[in-house]
C-alpha cells in the first residue's frame, strides 16, 4: 500500500510536532532529534514513512551509521537489509464504504447489535457531534486524563503544529463536553490518532467515538480509514470488529 503520508508540508510540521528537525525529504523523509545522542526516523512515533520512490540501500547503510538510534515504519513493506533488525507491527484499515448501511453489513454480528444500541441511547441521551478545533482545549483536558497514567502525553502547543491536518469530532450532551477523537487526514487517507473523554453511565463513548469517525468518513468521501496500531490483541480484536482489514508492515531498527 502507497505511504499516504509523504508531503513535505506535513514532513515539516511533523518535525516541529516532535521537537525535532528534517535531515532528508528525498529519497527517504528522515527526522532526526538529539545532539549529543541523536535518534532517526523515518517518520517518528509510528506515523507512516519509507523510501518516496527506489529504494537505495547504500544511502540507507550510509545515513544509519549517523544516528545512535535509527527507525523505518516501511509502511510499502518494501526494504529487506541484513544490518537493521526488524519487527512487524500491525494496524487496522478500513475500506470506507458508500454508506453507514452497507458499513453495518461489514461488521460483526455482536458490534452490529452494539452500535444499533449506541445510536438508540445517541437519541435518549440528547447527543450532538460538532466538529472543528473549536473544543480543543476541552477535549485536550479529557485526553491528558485519560491517558497520563499510562501512556506519553504530547504537548497540547506540539499538537496544533499540525492543525491544517487535524480533525475533531466532539461528542456533548447539551453543552456538556463528554470527549471526542483527533483525527490526521492527508487527502483521502485519514489516521485516528487520539481520543479523549469521560465515562458516561451505560453508554460507551469509546466505542461511540469509532462509530462517528465511520460516519464522518462515509460524509467526506474518504478511502481509508485507519483504525491505528494494535497495542494489544484484545484492542485488535475491537478494532477487527468494526470490518477493518488487518494490515502488517515492518519497523526496521538499530
């Protein structure tokens, strides 16, 4: 599958988002961040990188011997080197359908039951969705909750350096913020990236919040929608759920 990050716009914005800088666009998009210790990326914190078109293995023996640390997310799964260990990781893409019906008609017997009780209690509960960057600073204070105890919170100043990219589907009870997701979209490619929100009694926002991402997808036309990694085989199982398509590709180290 064709690495849907690779625009020099957002290869900018994404070295400003994690405080590092460009070394190369060309023939392979490399950030680097450090000094004294530096560390390379093809694209850093997993988002999608490899060669834009050849691949050049001498250039890439060549500017790995610069970083102590050095990372490929080959999403194209198209390099094979003997001098960088590799791993496999996996995400979940969806092929985003024409309509919520035939969506419905792609997942799994129990989410379907699921998602069919979630729209009821959408229209018990009085729940609205309102995009734009509007709530962000609501949303971020969810976010940094739920996930500060166990997971790297980013910058909240870091994130907007990527706002031309960013997405957000808010869910409110009234004027009641409850959460929302952050999503990166790059042409007809888009990346659930984060969530954030509060419990509400019987109703599992979660799982709500990947039912408007699908939604809103399907509204704006989109390809691919990309459900993210599989941190865990249950999260796998979930994300499965939902008619995505597992996809593996390899993060080549040192």
């Amino acid at each position: 599958m064709k690495n849907p990050f690779y625009e020099k716009e957002f290869i900018e914005k994404l070295a400003d988002f994690s405080e590092g800088k460009v070394e190369f666009f060309e023939p392979i998009a490399i950030i680097s961040k450090g000094i004294l210790i530096k560390r390379g990326y093809s694209l850093t914190y997993g988002f999608y990188g490899g060669f834009k078109d050849s691949i050049d293995k001498n250039f890439l023996k060549s500017i790995s011997r610069n970083f102590f640390k050095f990372y490929i997310y080959d999403f194209e799964n198209r390099i094979n080197v003997d001098f960088l260990k590799n791993k496999t990781v996996f995400t979940y893409l969806l092929e985003v359908p024409q309509s919520i019906e035939i969506f419905f008609k792609m997942i799994s017997k129990n989410r379907y039951k699921s998602l069919k009780k979630l729209q009821n209690k959408e229209k018990k509960l009085n729940l609205t969705i309102k995009e734009g960057l509007n709530f962000f600073e609501k949303f971020y204070e969810n976010y940094r909750t739920l996930y500060k105890k166990h997971h790297k919170v980013f910058k909240k100043e870091n994130i907007l350096k990527l706002k031309n990219y960013l997405n957000l589907l808010n869910v409110l009870q009234n004027d009641n913020y409850l959460g929302g997701v952050l999503i990166i979209k790059i042409n007809n490619y888009a990346l659930l990236w984060i969530s954030g929100y509060r419990k509400l009694l019987n109703f599992d926002i979660g799982e709500f919040l990947f039912l408007i991402s699908v939604r809103w997808a399907i509204e704006n036309k989109l390809e691919i929608l990309d459900f993210g990694l599989e941190t865990t085989e249950s999260v796998g199982f979930i994300k499965s759920s939902f008619g995505t398509k597992k996809y593996e590709y390899n993060v080549w180290f040192k």
